[in-house]
C-alpha cells in the first residue's frame, strides 16, 4: 500500500475510533447526539478513501464496521449494542466510499480527455512540422530538378561560347564572368537544397537505441537476456514510428519489471513474423505482493499508441512470469489511427464510470436495506425471546425469590433502556410485552426490579416516541 492509503486509511480508522467512543460514552443519554457529532468525520473520512484512495482502501469501510461491533460489545456486553454499531459504522464508511469512487471514475474520465487532448495537440504539431518538412522538400526536389538543370545547361552553352576562337577576346572574358556567375549560381542552389533537406534525415533503426535500453538495465545489476542479441535484423525496414514504439515498449516493460518484479530476470525477443513485428517483454519468477506505487497510465499510453499504428497490446500473468505482448505492423495503417484509439479510450472510461455510478446506487440501497433486514430481524428475535407472558407477570408477588420463578422467566432481557431509575438497592430486568416487535405494543416492558434475590416490584413500562418511558398503572 502507498503512503497516500496507509494516510488514508489511518484517517478512516481514526475518525471511526472517534465516532466509536463519543457513541458508547453518550449513547445511553443522548443516542441522536451521538450518533450524529462525529458523523460528518466518519462520512468524510469514508468518501476521501473512495476519492483518492487505491485499490487497498476497499478494506478500511469492510474491516471497521465488525471491528467496532467486537469492540462495542466488549465494552458493553449488549448484542443490540454491537449490531447499532456495525450498521452506523458501515453507512456512515461504505455509502460514501462508493460515492467517492464514483467520483475518482468522473475524475479519471476527465483527465484521460485531457490528456488525449494534449496528444492530439502534440500530434497536430508534429503533423504540421512533417508536413512542413515534406513542403520543403517537394521545393527542393522541384529546385533541384528544374533550375538546376536548366542552370547547367546554361553553364555548358558558356563554356562552349567561351572557347569559341572566333569571338574577340573582349566577348570571350564577358562569356567567360558570365559562366562563372552561373556556376556560382547552381553551388548557391546546391547550399539551398541542402538546407531545405537538412531536417529531413532518414531516421536510423531501433535497434541500437533497444539494446542501449537492455545494457541500461543490465548495468543497474538486474539480469536481462535479448533475443536475439542484435534485434537490427528483425526492425530492418520498419517504419520510424513503428521502431520507436519497439524501443518504448522495452523500456516500459524493462521499466515494470524493476518496479514491480523485484530482481527476477526478465527477457526482451523481438522478432519478425508473419509480416510484422513482435515484442514479447518476459519477466520470469514474479513474486505476489502488494504493487508499486505508480500511476498506471504508461501502459494504457503505449496500448493507445500501438492501436493507432495498427497494433495489439496484451499484459498479465502467465503461470508464475509476467508478460507484455506488443505485435506492430511493418508499416503504419493509413487513415486517421487515433480517433478510433481515442474512441474505443472513451468508451472504456465510459463504461467505468457507469459501471462505478450503478455499484454506488446498488450499494447503497444494499446497505439500507441489508441494515434494515439486520435491524428488523434483531428486533424480532429480541421481542419473541424476552416477552414475559401477562398470566405469569401477574402472578408474581412482591417477596417472591427469583431462584423460584427463574424457570418460568423469559431467556433473556431487554437491554434498551427506559431512562427510569430503579428503586434504592435494586436492579430492574426488561421484559417484552408482545411477540410483534412492530405492533401497537411493542415498545412497552414489563420490569422485575430485584434486591437480595427477591421481588421488590413489579411495573408496566409505557413508552412512546417522545417519552422515554413511564411506570404504567
């Protein structure tokens, strides 16, 4: 995990611990204040980790719902304690961790806009500056071609007047100058062509520049075997773009390896097959573990450049060694490459983020609903488990021992509380009225208040969604 999500997750970790202990200290007085004071924190702590977090910060909103349940009920001893814990923990971290990833996928959507837009712009001026060059040329070639011979013709028709005896010897030195002026004329042509040309050089092959990138690496200590040793043979004839792109290929996988591999040896082949040309990058022996921090945006560069040449791009596992497979035509395809490579980008930023919209809706309502599933099942269960029958409320009497009627007592009590004191030296069991822990009823209890062992009261208490509760007659 990167510095940035061990900070992350040390945020979320920290404002759920808050939100935590301000709710078990004042749950039990003020429940709405405490569930609400640190909420914005959890909240906000959740939605960072889904923004700017990686991968690894799906864990934090997973992991700190149960952990703050094992707590709650440590501290407390009370299921129904641990369950409200779980479920707040769990809306308050996963419904804006999703928010927050959704957002990251707009965000990611944007800055891949950006960023074709600045390779379009790139290419538009190297677009521009070829076609300049390829102007210029066609001016020198026609310079060449036309003025230039017509200039040594004209060159020859002097010399041939300027030997010619019978002209006066005055005649002969004006022919002579003359000559001498066209010929200075045609090396000016020859200095002019030159320079109009001189940016159009043939560019060279990649195979010096792959096998500089493959001894770079060998010399930083890490084992690194090309085949075949001299790749010059298999880019012979290949366009300029295509060896270029051979040669940021190797450096890219050469470059992964390092970064993600450790020290396993890696391989570079490059080949000539079926008429064009395959990289195969092989890193052997890759260990599993947590990535290097990176980007992740060289790869999807390279895949859109090789498709706009023509090209295929393929990376992943293959048993226990990694493999970048680049396949490249001799020659580019005509016609414009990159708007279908830009295209195809869009449409896969697309679908992420409406793949990331529809997983924070259906995660949220699974979230409500899978809370109010636990919460109306943990009610059922408390009610049908703790109801104290009205027969046998009524038969008991003050000064009855509890080790007598124990065995007619429901198997467990109540633990939400009333908000009304116990008589002096007592200590008061919850008991439900009904089984329907939804009916008109349900909020009401039957308390036992017990001193010594013995029954020292009995009451009905009556309870409504503003009263916290009252001793009914």
């Amino acid at each position: 995990m990167s510095e940035r999500g061990a900070a992350i997750g040390a945020g979320v970790v920290l404002a759920s611990a808050c939100w935590l202990v301000l709710w078990l200290l004042l749950g039990a007085r003020e429940s709405l204040f405490a569930a609400t004071a640190l909420a914005p924190l959890v909240l906000a702590a959740g939605g960072i980790a889904g923004r700017f977090g990686d991968r690894h910060s799906a864990w934090f909103p997973a992991l700190v719902p149960p952990a703050g349940a094992v707590v709650a009920h440590a501290a407390t001893g009370g299921v129904d304690t641990a369950l409200a814990a779980a479920i707040g923990l769990g809306v308050l971290l996963w419904c804006p961790w999703l928010v927050g990833r959704w957002f990251r996928e707009r965000a990611a959507l944007g800055n891949a806009g950006w960023r074709f837009a600045a390779q379009w712009e790139e290419q538009a001026r190297t677009a521009e500056y070829e076609a300049r060059m390829r102007e210029r040329a066609r001016l020198a070639a026609g310079m060449h071609d036309l003025v230039g011979h017509d200039l040594a013709r004209a060159a020859l028709r002097l010399g041939a007047l300027e030997l010619d005896r019978d002209l006066p010897a005055e005649a002969r030195r004006g022919v002579g100058e003359a000559r001498e002026q066209v010929t200075a004329a045609a090396e000016h042509l020859a200095q002019a062509v030159s320079a109009l040309g001189a940016d159009r050089a043939a560019p060279t092959g990649g195979g010096v520049d792959v096998r500089a990138v493959v001894d770079g690496v060998r010399t930083a200590g890490r084992a690194v075997e090309l085949v075949p040793a001299d790749p010059a043979p298999a880019l012979d004839g290949a366009d300029p773009e295509v060896s270029a792109l051979v040669e940021r290929v190797v450096r890219e996988g050469l470059t992964n390896a390092v970064k993600h591999a450790g020290d396993a040896p890696a391989e570079v082949s490059i080949v000539r097959r079926d008429g064009g040309i395959g990289v195969v990058v092989r890193t052997r022996g890759v260990r599993t573990g947590p990535a290097a921090p990176g980007s992740g945006s060289g790869l999807s560069g390279l895949a859109a450049e090789t498709a706009a040449l023509g090209g295929t791009l393929e990376h992943g596992r293959s048993g226990a060694d990694h493999l970048l497979t680049v396949r490249l035509p001799v020659r580019p395809r005509t016609g414009d490459a990159g708007l279908p490579a830009v295209e195809a980008a869009r449409r896969v930023a697309l679908g992420a983020v409406r793949r990331s919209r529809s997983t924070a809706v259906r995660g949220i309502a699974a979230a409500f609903a899978v809370s109010v599933l636990l919460v109306s099942a943990y009610r059922v269960a408390d009610a049908t488990t703790s109801v104290l029958p009205a027969d046998t409320f009524d038969a008991l009497t003050a000064g009855t021992e509890r080790a007598a009627v124990e065995h007619v007592l429901p198997m467990r009590t109540r633990t939400d509380g009333t908000g009304i004191p116990p008589p002096p030296g007592a200590w008061c069991e919850y008991y439900s009225v009904a089984v329907d822990p939804f009916g008109t009823s349900a909020a009401d209890l039957r308390r036992l208040c017990w001193a010594d062992g013995v029954l020292v009261g009995k009451d009905l208490v009556v309870r409504s969604g503003t009263a916290r509760g009252t001793i009914g007659t």
